[in-house]
C-alpha cells in the first residue's frame, strides 16, 4: 500500500544573494522505506533516515564507480546529510539537525566499513562481528561468540575483565580465535589515542599479543596528507597501531602502515598466511 502527501521544500543555494528555491515534492510511503518523489517529474528521491539507506546509495554509486567507489565515501556522505535532513524537515521538523547528523554519521560509517569488507573477509573463511554485540551480556550469546568475547577480553586484576572499544572483530569461526580489530571514525582525533591504548594492552597478554589493531578512516581533517613533518595522529598510527586504511580521492603519502583501503584485504591475507 502506497500513502502519498504532497510538500513543499525549500532547498539551499550555493549563493546567499539567490533566493531560496521552491520544490513542489510527493511525500511516498510503501512501509517498508519512505522517500521523495518530484512532483514535476516524477523522480523518486531516497531519504535518509537509517543504515540501509545510507548502504542502498552506496551500492548504486559502486555499481556506477566500481573498484573505486570506497574514494568517494566523503561525497556520499555529504549527499547523505542532505537527505537526512529532508527526512527531519518531514518527520521531525523540531529536532537539532546538526546534532542528529554527526550521530547518524559516525554511526553509519562504522557498519558501512563493516558491509564493505564482510564478503571479502568471509571469502578468506573469517568471519566478523560489530564490537558492539560482543559487549551484550554473556547469555545472549552464541556459544561461538562468548569464545571469541573470551578470547578478546582484557584482564584488569581487581577491576575485572574488559573488552577494548572496537567497531569490528575478525575472527576464525573454527577455532573463536581473533585475528583483528577495527576501529573506523571519520577522522583520526576521535579515537586514535585510545585505539594506540589498546594496541598497546591486547600486546601485554601472550593470549592477545597477536592480535592486529588497524584503524579505517575518512581522514576528512588531513591528518594523515604528509609524512614529512607529520601530525601526531600520523605519528600515533605510523608507530603503534598495525596498520591504517584511507577512504579519500585526495592525495596523501602512503607508507608500509598507512595505505589507502584498497590494500587492507591483501594485507589481512599475509596475517593470515603468517599465522598458519
């Protein structure tokens, strides 16, 4: 069942002498995702509201960039906030625009790095979890994973045992043993210090010592453009993290640790291979 409601919307200008423009638009509703229709020409326009609308623009810019689509990741994100904010205008005209988007956008990013790599990840026989599901309690847990949350936690003595704060866990499904750990933020001054941190107690313990600690991001603040001279985040994941992988068109110096994405399931593969 289809519900339509015709709106007006008021689209931003790139000069602020223009007048706004004034879009006649059809409001569509099937149940099952909600979205703008031209009414002039009948033009469905995703909003974007949750995940799977974030991933549904992603697939239609890889089937249109292929290989290369993870370059644009940015660019995809700033049509994204457009149309997240259609959707608040509609749905949820009082609520903070800029405050609803940074949490929708670091969020989102994080399960998008996830669904970017898990084909290829589980084509190698691993297999990955979001960090998050391991925090649930033990109970709610498949036998598989509670050896995989085991195999992870950090021992804190008299302050009990911990997991590190990860988006995404690496594992081998045959033995629950953890292969990796990644972290994925839009840029490096969000959680890079703490993710060194963890590097840095996981190699403590003979039990997690192997365990690769890699970092994914969009690097949208720079931080990681020269190596001559470069920025402490530079220096933090070029010395204590095993690796960083860049989402960007922009050019930037790579190095044996700091790489473009394309290069992190061939670098995986050699961890594989050297643990076997």
């Amino acid at each position: 069942m289809r519900f339509e409601c015709e709106v007006l919307l008021y689209m931003h200008t790139p000069r602020r002498s223009e007048s706004p423009k004034q879009n006649k638009f059809i409001l569509c509703s099937t149940g099952e995702k909600t979205y703008l229709e031209s009414a002039s020409s009948g033009k469905g326009v995703v909003t974007v509201n949750c995940f799977e609308d974030l991933r549904d623009l992603y697939n239609e810019m890889e089937m249109e960039r292929g290989e290369d689509a993870y370059r644009y990741v940015s660019d995809l994100l700033l049509e994204a906030k457009e149309l997240h904010h259609e959707y608040l205008a509609i749905h949820e005209p009082d609520k903070d625009k800029g405050q609803s988007w940074r949490s929708f956008k670091g969020k989102s990013f994080e399960q998008l790095v996830q669904y970017m790599i898990m084909e290829r990840i589980e084509a190698l026989e691993l297999m990955v979890v979001n960090g998050n599901k391991l925090e649930r309690s033990t109970r709610n847990l498949s036998q598989e994973l509670k050896r995989v949350k085991r195999n992870l936690t950090i021992d804190y003595g008299e302050f009990g045992c911990h997991l590190p704060d990860v988006d995404v866990v690496v594992y081998d499904p045959k033995s629950s043993r953890v292969v990796a750990i990644i972290s994925s933020k839009v840029t490096l001054r969000e959680r890079i210090a703490q993710t060194g941190y963890w590097k840095f107690k996981l190699s403590e313990d003979e039990d997690t010592a192997h365990v690769k600690v890699y970092f994914v991001t969009l690097d949208e603040d720079g931080t990681l453009i020269r190596v001559n001279r470069p920025k402490k985040g530079r220096a933090i994941v070029g010395i204590d993290l095993d690796g960083t992988y860049v989402l960007t068109k922009e050019d930037f110096e790579e190095s044996d640790k700091i790489k473009l994405f394309e290069h992190f399931i061939e670098d995986l593969k050699h961890v594989i291979g050297e643990n076997q």
